[in-house]
C-alpha cells in the first residue's frame, strides 16, 4: 500500500488479509516504488473503452460542483534529479529468473512478439544459476534495431523483474509524441535523435529503457537537461467554477469531508459572495496534506530518515491526518490501518475514497485517493523525484506497466 525512475517499485508490502471488514479478506502486498489519459475502471479491470461510472450514475449536478481542468508538466528541482543508476561500462543483460528453455518459450507465445523477433531471442538466451534462470545477453546493435512493438512487449516482460534494473528504472511520459516529452526541455536535437527511435508505447504512455544504448553523454549540462526532461510529469490542475446559482450547502457537504465543513465554508462562501460567475483552484478546499504536497516534490523533512517511504501508500492513508502520521512508512502499519479502519465499497466514491490496484498475484501495485469526478491525488514512490500530484482514473495503472489488467478495490474509512 516502481518503477520510478519513473515508477519504482514501492519497497513496502502489504500481505494476506489486509483489506478487509469482517471476513471478507483482500491478501496484497505492496510492491517497491510509474493531457489526462481518460479510462475507467468497470468489473474490476482497467477499461478505457467506457465513460467513468461514477460521473454516469451521478445526477446533472454533480456534488463536487463543475470543474474545469488545465494540463500541465512539472518537472523537479534540478537539486533532485539523481543520475542514472545505469553503469556505462557494463553491457546489457536481460535477465528471466526461474525459467528455463520450456518456460521461457512458454513466456514468450503468451506475449504478441513476432515469431522471428521471439526465435532469436530464445536462440540468445543461456542458462544462469545466480538467478535460477535465464539470461540474455544482446550486442548493443541489437538493441537499437529493436522494432517499438517488440519493444514494448519485451520491456514490460522484464518489468517484472527487478533484475533487469533498466527496465525498472525506465521513464514514462504521459502523451501522444516525444516533442510533447521533449518539447522546451533544452535537450539537443542530436541526443533526441538517439532517443526517440528507442521509445515504446503502451496504452497513453511513452517509456524509454535505453540510456545504456545510447552511450554516456559527456557534456554536464546536457546530462542535467536530459534527465531533467526525463523525469517529467503530465498532470493538470483543476478549477472549481462557482455561480450565485451554485448549491453552496452541497459544495460545503462534499468538499468538507472528514470534518472540514467549517475549513471550506469561508472561502466557498466568499466565492458566492462576488455575484458573478467565479473559479477556484481546488487545492485550496483539500485536506492539509494534499493542500501542501500537490505539485510539490519531497522537502528535507521528507527525506531525512534513511527508511522513511513516503510513498502513495503513505499518502492515501494520511489524506485526512493533520499531522500526516509517520508510522505509515512502515507497510505493515498501513495494512494494520486497512483492516480495522476501512471498509469496501463498490463504487459511487466521494472525496478521500482510496482506490488500490491488484495484479494477478495479488499483490497491491498503487494506490490514489479520489478527489472528484475522475480525478486521484496520488505519488509514485518515494524518490525525490516523484512528485505528489493529480491524475486521472485511467492513467493510474499505465504508471506500472504491465501485459495484464490489473484489479481494483475501493475502500471507505469507517469515520466517512
């Protein structure tokens, strides 16, 4: 409750039985610490081919107000940006622990790699015993000459693995071209060149992989702009957009939730008072945590304690705590928390709600509070680079990529 470099993996877990009211019982566990990209969430898989249930059942008015959004991409301080954990000097390994020849064959019909791409790839493979597995071991022109789709399918296949530290220390962007990525970044048409035929597609993302491919890059200021660009972000900011016609007990209901009616009340009220039509930035009716944290990257305060992990876990579960409760870094608190104050809901979710992906194995993969509408407050991990911000329902499994569709629950604290 990764990767980053983009996304890493979240290094807390939460295990069997953790979600759960009475003897219903959801057994997760958290994986270590990936505009708006509109899909939803129906029978419990990601779905981007239908409109968000919750806004379809809801009335005309909604109970959140009209809200109007503005995209963005915020990238972090320079101060934050890490350098690639790559090292140049090694070759590129990709690694398939606990498969032998018939499982990895077996792994690779499952997938959509062409069949000559798929042949030479298992012609490559050899065994490893460090891992129990097999490794492959491609020449660098390989590499590059990888077709994107193939790309794709074999990335997110190593992206299961934390072995294959390229993958999981792989970028993501949310958009449809590298100059939406790329675009004001600073980085020269030359690097650009070597990176965009290395980057893959799935679903509304683009991911790159690939630094060790193209080679170390000598100048400082190229490297800080690259990485820079790298760790961008597509969010959004969101607008409350306010009437005299406007419902002001329902607005003050619903963005006071968890007892803060009095904290939005003055303001939703100053708004009303203007006697025009006016717009609000919704940071300002949110809980303390989030008014503070969104679109912010980690303080000193966030990061001085060596195991401290920050991360979307610890985010959800402290939406609503003033001050945000520390004990939360520790997974087995979160999953401790999850069991006795929080009950399931199915759906129809209102402000402070946490939404929990779950993939085939039944771990947890991310977690996100709703905010409004089809709108998540949420972080990726807890590097200095991943930022608190907003998303939308349907991008929230494309930060953790994978060939399958990942399973949602829904849960209520059982003070709302």
């Amino acid at each position: 409750m990764q990767p980053e470099a983009s996304a890493p993996r979240n290094n807390a877990a939460i295990t069997g039985h953790s979600f759960k009211r009475g003897a219903a019982a959801v057994a997760i566990v958290m994986v270590a610490a990936l505009i708006p990209c509109v899909a939803i969430l129906h029978n419990g898989t990601l779905n981007s081919a239908r409109t968000n249930p919750d806004a379809a059942s809801s009335p005309v008015a909604k109970p959140w107000g009209h809200l109007e959004y503005t995209p963005i991409v915020i990238a972090p301080p320079l101060e934050f940006i890490e350098e690639s954990p790559i090292d140049y000097s090694e070759d590129t390994v990709w690694h398939f622990p606990e498969l032998g020849p018939d499982g990895l064959s077996i792994l690779f019909q499952k997938t959509d790699l062409s069949a000559p791409f798929s042949e030479k790839l298992l012609s490559m493979a050899v065994p490893n015993e460090s891992i129990g597995g097999m490794s492959i071991h491609p020449a660098r022109q390989f590499v590059l000459d990888i077709s994107p789709k193939d790309r794709a399918v074999l990335y997110i296949a190593l992206y299961d693995n934390r072995q294959n530290i390229d993958q999981n220390h792989q970028y993501r962007f949310c958009g449809s071209s590298p100059d939406e990525w790329f675009a004001g970044s600073g980085v020269s048409p030359a690097t650009r060149k070597l990176i965009e035929p290395l980057i893959y597609r799935h679903g509304e993302f683009m991911y790159f992989a690939d630094l060790r491919s193209i080679g170390h890059i000598a100048s400082r200021t190229e490297r800080s702009n690259l990485f820079k660009a790298l760790k961008r972000d597509a969010t959004f900011l969101a607008h409350l957009k306010m009437s005299p016609d406007s419902d002001l007990e329902a607005l003050v209901k619903y963005w006071g939730r968890g007892g803060r009616e009095n904290e939005v009340r003055p303001i939703l009220e100053a708004m009303m008072q203007r006697g025009s039509e006016q717009s609000i930035n919704i940071t300002h009716l949110l809980p303390a945590l989030a008014r503070r944290k969104l679109y912010t990257y980690p303080a000193r305060s966030d990061s001085d304690i060596a195991e401290r992990n920050r991360d979307c876990h610890w985010t959800a579960v402290n939406f609503f705590n003033e001050p945000p409760d520390d004990t939360f870094c520790d997974s087995a608190k979160v999953a401790a928390a999850m069991e006795t104050d929080y009950y399931r809901i199915s759906g129809h979710l209102q402000l402070g709600d946490i939404i929990v992906l779950i993939n085939s194995r039944r771990k947890v993969v991310h977690s996100a509070v709703y905010i409004a509408d089809d709108v998540f407050f949420h972080r990726c991990g807890p590097r200095s680079s991943a930022p608190w911000m907003l998303t939308r329902r349907g991008r929230l499994g494309a930060y953790y990529p994978s060939n399958e569709k990942f399973k949602i629950r829904y849960y209520r604290h059982n003070s709302l």
